[in-house]
C-alpha cells in the first residue's frame, strides 16, 4: 500500500498533457513588470529610480524585514519606471517596470551548465545567500525560505521533507524539473540540510510521476540521508501538513508550525534554485511555469523571467484558445482566474492554465442537502458547510472556535459538492476577518 | 372536610412566608432604575438600528439619560424631533443637527464603465472584494451585488438589478449608517441633507492617475484639480488623484460641476439648467 495522508483529500482528473514537454527558455520580453510584493510578507522597497541602467541579477528591490525578501532584476535594460499596475488579484501594486536592453547577466553569476557539488559553507552562510538570492517557496504560497530555515528558538528540525508531489491537476514544472536537474536538486537538499543541521531529507512524489521517483530513488543512492518515498495520488497531498502526515505519519497539532513536528518542507523547485543561488550565485528570477489546457495547441513548460506578461506565455503556447473561459495563474484547484493578460507572472507561478468555456463554468448554486461529502473530504477535518453558514451570517467568533484558520483553502469542499455551493469562497472570507480580529486583539 | 382546611392552612403559612421573604429581599437587592429611560425609550423609533452608535433603543436611552448635555448624542432615524422630545423629558437642551443621509460615491454604471471580466463566485461585495478587483477595470468602483441592500433595515436602497450600482432612496434613507458599514469599497458616505434633496458630489473614489482612471470609467475623477480652483468656499479637496467636496461647506453654487471635464461631479435636485445667454442668442439668430 502506497502511503497517503490519513484525512480527507479529493482525486481530481490528472490531466498532465505537459508532462513530457522539455523545458524551453521563453525568448526575453520587450519590457517586465516586477511588482515588489512577491512573496509573504512586508513588500520589498525599490532601490532603482526611472533611467537606471539594470543588469540581471541586479537588486531592484530590498528586502524590508525579516520576513520579507529581496527582488532582483530578470532582465538587463533600462528603469522605464517605478509606478503601480494591476498585478494577478486585479488589484494596484507597486512594481518596476524595466524596458528591455539586451541580455546582459552580473559577472559574478555562473551561466554555465555545469554541476558544482562540493560547498564548503556553513549553515549560516547558505542562510545567509539563499536571503539575498530573495529564494521563496516555489511551490506557490512564496513564503520567503530563510525563515523557515532558523527555526524558532527551542524547536529543532529533525527531517527535512522535499514536496515534489505536484498534486494540482495539469501543472508539471517540478515534474519536469526533477527529470531534468535531477543532481541539481539533490545538491540543493544538501544545502538545505547542511543549514538546517539536520542529517535526514524525504522526497515526497506522487505515483503518477514514475519516471522522476525512479530517476530520483537512483540518484539518491550517491547522496547521504537523501531518500525517496512515492505516494499515492491524492489531492492535496502538496499542502505541508498533509505531506508531513503522508511521509512521517505525524500529524502538525491545530495552529502550529511544521517545526512543531520536527519538520521543514520546502518544494523541490526551491532546492533547485537553492542550488543555483549558492553554487552559482544566481538569484531567483526565473521560474519554470507550465502553459497547459485542453485547448491549447502545444501545451509546455518555459523557463521566463520573472515580469514577463502572461500573454507572452500564451503565445508561446500556441496562442489563446478561441473558446478559453478563464485565464487561471496556478492550478485548477488553488489558482486564481486572471482579470487581464497583462498580469506579469512572479515567482509564485506555477503554471497558467488555459480553461475552456464549459468546464470553467461553476454549476448552479443549489441548496445544501446535508450529504457531509464536503466534511468527507476536508483535509484538515473541518465541517466546510458550517463555516461557510458562519461566514455567510458573519458570526466569525464562532467562526474561530469552529478553526477556520487550519483551513488551507485547498478547495476540495466546492470541487466536491453536488449543489456547487461556493463553499471556499465564504470560508477564504470568513477566515480573512477572524485573521483581523485576532490581528486586533495583539 | 378537615382535609380541605388543612390544606388552605399549609398553603396560606407557606404563602405567607414567601410573601415576607421576598418582601426582604425585594427591599435588599432592590436596582433602582431611572423611570426616565422607559420615557426616553418610548419616544424613539424603536427601529433598532444601531445608527445612535448604541446597541439598541433601550441603550441609546440610557446614554442619554445619563449624559448631561446631548452634544454627542443624536437619533438618526427620528431626527430633530425625536431629540427635542428626549431633551424636554430629560430637561436639557436639544442640539440641532444637521440631518443626513446616505450617498453611494460611484456613477460607474454599465454604460459608464465596461466590464472587462465576469465574476462567478458567491455574488455578495464582500467576497468580490476579497477575490479580486472586480469586474470593470475599477478597482475602486461599486461591485453592484448589494452588500448595502442587504445590511439596510429601511428599504432605502435600490439595486437597480442591471444598472452596476443601486441608488439611495434619499426620502426613505435615515442616515443610520449600516450601509457604510457593509461597503467592502467603502463608497457611501452620509452628507449633509439640502432641501429639496439637492446635492453636489463626486461620484467617485478612483485613486488612480487621470489616464488610468479614464480608460476603465469614463465619468472617473482624474484629480486634475479645477474644482478645487473654482471652488469658493474651500469645500473641496484633492488627495490621491480624488477630489472629495466636504458637504458641510458645500453651498451648493455647482461651479464644480460645470468645469468638470469628466462628469465626475454631478448634481442632484436641481431643475433643469437654462440654456446659457450666448447660446441662447445663437439658436435664435439661426
């Protein structure tokens, strides 16, 4: 029996039409738009004003705390100006725009293809350029990686777990990622273990990705403490606490950190570009990004700066699909439909998915007919159709003793219920106010 | 027979004994209550609505009954009256104010200002706003699902299903501020209340520059600053690309409204403008 996690969890159609597509490089755009808010956190302050000459891999942005991170330049050329502009949730945000001007990279930066694998740094000093690269969890919620990387004082991390579940319908950059830079990745756990001091890392993959588990199981074998467990295909498998109960058998009590259990997850996109940052002194500021849908004519995964427009990606795909419903930036279960094809992608995209009219479409709302699939399903062991009510009739102190903060807004709940009732979106609103007011109670 | 008076015997001793017990207790833990509240509560409206700033009828009474001048204290829904009323009974002196009422800032209807997408999740502003920017390319505009209709317990405000933004019944309207409140874009605003319900507002809270805001509403402040110039009474204010006419130095001259060039600032109540002396003389020279 393959491991999965013990609660919940949907198994939506797989639809990976991607998964064998090699990455390509997406030919440079004329101009980016790099918002500075890309990660959680405080956004980033500007540091470049309108004329600047910028290089790749320049800081455009500095970081503005702890827990916040740097930006860097993706592309060389000219500061066109510092302004806002709508970024994926439709709303203005600040941002650098940056005609672009040949390709011109930092020289300290090594744009070679070759594998470095001897480091000779301490934790802290990995800790310490993986801040200034500006890595965030690629895996889509860009939490800024140092600071899951020092632990809370008295907390230890005993294993670190690498999430190459890929658990979202069609998306397959860290499918691809992992076939393609395999001993990258392995070099970046290392990194990642050296820092955290821990001896012992687990790739979590998904069994629909046999081609990377066997790829990864055999490299695995010339790196210490490095192991692979393949996993059963459930959704959401890739949210942290679910892989941490999947792997280790262990579940994160209601409220707390991973560190709690001894854990530290980080995706295996952000190994790779833990690699790239400390062997090579690359920053982060390209990402892979799967292009996919069923009416896409060729469906890829692109390697693009960070600021290229969506729409630049969709023409590199085979162009906009005459009957598309929705422009999604993420995946089909957590991603968000896009108001405008001018939204730059950031390091937190995954894919973008082109949906077609019908099945994009949400049914009629209906009734509830108190069938409890959608309590069935929650990972996380809430009752959705509760504290839907609750946000619906803004009772959110109730709304809070009923734990909407562990919701990890996966979405199974609507994708599971037969009256279609939009279930995530009031409990995504509810927990939104019981977020404020336990702000306000600090 | 001697069963029946046994009987009424016991219950009497027993009825008795309560009687004095409660008597003393009743004399103990006695709560005085000043019969003034009831008095004050009974020339409300009872309409609950919270718009006092209280919690109820029963505690804005209260509030008022303890204060010693009713400079703060203001029933919305009864107006004037009402707080004349309150004030002989509690022998204090009634502040007038200055009536309310509510005013929804955005004139982004349909043919104003063009969706760009459609939202298909729970239609209520709430969640529109928590999701996304919204379905024209305002961020700042009415989402038009109602929130305000809802959350108003007077019947005041009209969806206008269709139209993008629902409109604010002003005689029905009693200023109670519940529709504020509910506004995720935070639109409604209560002004001052002019006869004959004339006003002059700027139907608009886009903060975005002049260019931005014109090409997803036409009728978008763009901040360019001519009413501020124009204005003889200090009433307006220009702050991120937004003017804003403070209604209670408003006199109402509509200078504004003539000089600017998107509309943005528009007048209610008035009778229709004559046609201006020169073009008069145009049309009858022709």
């Amino acid at each position: 029996m393959l491991k999965t996690f013990n609660l919940g969890g949907v198994h939506p159609p797989e639809n990976k039409l991607s998964a064998d597509k090699k990455i390509e490089n997406l030919p440079l755009p004329k101009t980016v738009f790099i918002p500075v808010a890309q990660h959680i956190g405080a956004p980033a302050s500007p540091v470049v004003k309108r004329g600047d000459e910028v290089k790749v891999g320049q800081v455009i942005a500095q970081s503005s705390g702890f827990v916040s991170t740097n930006i860097h330049s993706s592309v060389s050329g000219k500061v066109k100006k510092v302004d806002v502009s709508a970024d994926s949730s439709g709303y203005s945000k600040q941002g650098i725009f940056i005609d672009v001007a040949g390709d011109e990279w930092l020289e300290e930066i090594d744009r070679t293809e070759e594998l470095v694998k001897e480091f000779n740094l301490d934790g802290s000093e990995i800790v310490k350029k993986i801040q200034e690269a500006g890595i965030v969890g690629l895996g889509g919620a860009t939490f800024p990686t140092h600071v899951k990387l020092v632990p809370p004082k008295g907390m230890k991390a005993e294993v670190l777990l690498l999430n190459g579940v890929e658990c979202e319908p069609y998306l397959t950059s860290d499918h691809r990622l992992m076939l393609e830079k395999a001993d990258e990745i392995m070099v970046g756990i290392q990194l990642l273990m050296k820092s955290l001091q821990v001896n012992k890392a687990v790739i979590g993959i998904e069994n629909n990705k046999p081609d990377a588990i066997q790829l990864l199981t055999e490299k695995a074998k010339n790196y210490q403490g490095v192991s692979v467990v393949a996993l059963k295909v459930q959704y959401p498998q890739g949210g942290e606490k679910q892989l941490i109960n999947a792997v280790t058998g262990k579940e994160v009590p209601s409220g707390a950190l991973p560190i709690a259990v001894g854990a530290v997850v980080s995706n295996v996109g952000t190994a790779f570009a833990v690699y790239e940052a400390v062997q090579k002194n690359k920053p982060l500021f390209e990402r892979v990004v799967t292009v996919t849908g069923k009416g896409v004519s060729k469906p890829s995964n692109f390697r693009v700066r960070v600021g290229t427009a969506t729409s630049e990606l969709v023409e590199a795909a085979g162009g906009l699909p005459e009957n598309t419903g929705k422009v999604i930036s993420g995946g089909p279960m957590m991603g968000r439909a896009i108001p405008s094809l001018d939204v730059p992608v950031t390091k937190g995209t995954s894919g973008i998915l082109l949906m077609q009219e019908e099945e994009s479409k949400r049914g009629e709302v209906l009734n509830c007919i108190r069938c409890a699939r959608c309590v069935s399903v929650c990972p996380m062991g809430l009752e959705p159709y509760l504290l839907m009510t609750l946000g619906e009739k803004n009772i959110f102190d109730r709304a809070e003793d009923e734990r909407v903060m562990d919701c990890i807004e996966c979405g199974s709940c609507s994708f599971t219920c037969p009256s279609h009732r939009p279930l995530l979106d009031y409990i995504r609103y509810g927990k939104g106010k019981v977020g404020q007011i336990i702000r306000s109670r600090k | 027979m001697s069963i029946i008076l046994y009987t009424v015997a016991t219950l009497a001793i027993i009825g008795a004994t309560a009687a004095i017990i409660l008597y003393f207790v009743a004399q103990k833990f006695k709560v005085f209550e000043d019969p003034r509240i009831d008095e004050v509560e009974e020339s409300l409206p009872s309409a609950n609505c919270g718009g006092c700033g209280f919690a109820g009828c029963r505690a804005f009474a209260e509030a008022c009954v303890k204060a010693t001048d009713l400079g703060e204290l203001n029933c919305p829904v009864g107006g004037a009256e009402t707080m004349e009323s309150v004030a002989s009974i509690l022998g204090l002196e009634a502040v007038k104010k200055a009536p309310r009422v509510a005013f929804i800032r955005c004139n982004g209807t349909c043919d104003h200002r063009p969706k760009t997408n459609a939202f298909d999740g729970a239609s209520t502003c709430a969640i529109s706003a928590a999701s996304y920017g919204g379905e024209t390319g305002c961020e700042y505009g009415c989402l038009g699902y109602g929130d305000c209709v809802a959350a108003c317990e007077f019947d005041a405000i009209d969806l206008r299903a269709g139209m993008g933004v629902p409109l604010i019944l002003d005689d029905k309207c009693v200023a109670c501020g519940a529709c504020v409140e509910a506004c995720p874009k935070n639109l409604i605003e209560l002004r001052k209340m002019y006869p004959k319900g004339r006003k002059v507002v700027v139907a608009c809270r886009n903060e975005a520059k002049g260019g931005v805001a014109r090409k997803s509403c036409e009728v978008a402040c763009i901040g360019c600053g001519k009413c501020e110039k124009v204005c003889n009474f200090d009433a307006i204010t220009i702050e991120n690309n937004l003017a804003f006419i403070d209604s209670d130095k408003c006199k109402l001259c509509r200078k504004c409204v003539s000089v600017c060039p998107t509309h943005a600032i528009i007048e209610v109540g008035f009778p229709p403008r004559k046609i201006k002396e020169e073009e008069k003389e145009s049309s009858t020279a022709k």
